[in-house]
C-alpha cells in the first residue's frame, strides 16, 4: 500500500458493518477474504446501485469506502478517481451527508499531504487555487482546501445539531463507546476540525500565560473570554470551536483545550 495511501478511507472501511443488504455485503467480505477483489467491486456497485435508487444515504457513503478500498487494488489512477467520485457524492448528497463527506474529503487530502509533502513544497502557488486535478496542486493550495473543507463540515450547525451521530452509525468505529453514539453529528465533526486546527501553531507561550490566563481555566470562565484580539488566526479558529461545544463536552476535551 506504499504506492497510493487513503489512511482514513481503509481505516474506516475496515470497520463498517454489514447492516442493509445484509446477504450481499456478506459477499463482499467473503469475497474480499478470499483476495476476489473484483468480484466484491461488483457486488459493492450492486449495492451501490440500489442505494442510490432508494436514496438511501448510509449505505452510499459506505459503498463509497468499498469502492475507494478496491479502486487502490485495481487503478493505478486511485487516488484521482476517488477524489472525483468523492466530489460527485458531495454534489447530491443531503446536508448531513455532505457534512460527513467534506469531512472526509479534507482527510484525504491530509493524507496525501502526509506522504507527498516534500514534492508539494517544491511547487510553484497557483494562480487559480484550488481548480482542476488536486495532483496539480502546491502545499499552500492543499492547506487552504483543507481548512476550506473542514469549516463547510461544521457549516450549517442546526441541522447537525438535530441529527444524531449513531444515524451513521455502520460508517464509523464506536469501538462500544456509548457516550460516542449520543453525541450530535456537529459535536463530533467540531471535535474533528479542533484537532484539525489544534495542530497549526496554536501554543501560548510561557511568557503569554498571564494574558491568556482565562483560556487554561475552567470552562465557565473560558466561555467569559473575549478571544478577538489574539493575533494568531488559527488559535482564533480553535477557541471558537471549543465555545461553540464548551457546553457540552467532557473533562477529556477541557483537557485537551488548557494542553
């Protein structure tokens, strides 16, 4: 797997359930056991097919994983095909799952950076952004894609908020956290864009703590703090995003806000 890496996409495939066409993705995974890749592709575009003509939103996007996870197999354009059919599920798919798919979109390019990065350093800034095949593309214009993707995951915060993250619950790994499964579809995608943001330069310094004192406290005095006249755009970010979810989080993620 050196060759073409989507981390998350086999991450995430390996953990999917069989849950609707129960029969079928018994097949897929038998046949995938037995290295019958192409036999499972098509089984997986079965499914797929029939998901899509019910419109049924769950399994199109764990077809999605399949599907990415074989294309590494048998297409050495892998990696361009999967950010193509990536961008076309994004296009028809409901609020919600448009949230989850940004979300893994900007993964994947995450990824990518991670195992490319010194041959996107080298590269010439783009005139026109992010436009055309993501192979074309220099670091900066990946890191600003990236932060564009993870802000359009969060960006319509009272449809997320109404929906439930066990709704999607065969597409992600709970590993039998039952706290995980009562959190909101936008408490789970927050968290992802903090720890996103998290790792852009965001530490106070020894000698700012006394500034900053309200943002290592509690959580009540932390939401009393006026943010905007930091001057590092990225923290900004992150402190944001922790207000927004200060109400409901656990100790773990107070922690993980004062670290």
């Amino acid at each position: 797997m050196k060759k073409i890496t989507f981390l998350l996409l086999i991450l995430l495939s390996n953990t999917l359930t069989a849950q609707n066409h129960e029969k079928l993705w018994v097949d897929v995974i038998e046949n995938e056991n037995l290295g019958r890749i192409k036999t499972a592709n098509r089984k997986v575009e079965i499914i797929y097919k029939a998901a899509k003509a019910s419109n049924n939103e769950v399994e199109i996007i764990k077809c999605f994983f399949y599907k990415s996870k074989y294309l590494q197999i048998l297409d050495e354009n892998a990696q361009l095909k999967i950010i193509l059919n990536l961008k076309n599920e994004i296009k028809t798919a409901s609020t919600p799952s448009q949230s989850i798919l940004n979300y893994v979109y900007a993964k994947c390019l995450k990824d990518y950076i991670k195992n490319n990065g010194n041959k996107l350093y080298k590269r010439t800034k783009l005139e026109n952004g992010a436009d055309g095949n993501f192979l074309t593309w220099d670091s900066y214009t990946f890191n600003t894609k990236i932060d564009d993707l993870f802000d359009l995951s969060i960006k319509n915060e009272n449809n997320l908020k109404s929906i439930s993250l066990d709704k999607y619950e065969s597409i992600f790994d709970f590993i039998d956290n039952t706290d995980s499964k009562k959190q909101s579809l936008f408490d789970y995608l927050v968290k992802e864009c903090i720890e996103h943001y998290k790792s852009k330069d965001n530490y106070i310094y020894l000698n700012d703590k006394d500034k900053y004192q309200d943002l290592l406290g509690t959580d009540s005095e932390f939401l009393k703090t006026n943010i905007d006249s930091i001057n590092k755009v990225n923290l900004v970010k992150t402190l944001n995003l922790f207000k927004k979810i200060s109400n409901n989080i656990d100790d773990n993620l107070t922690l993980n806000r004062i670290e």
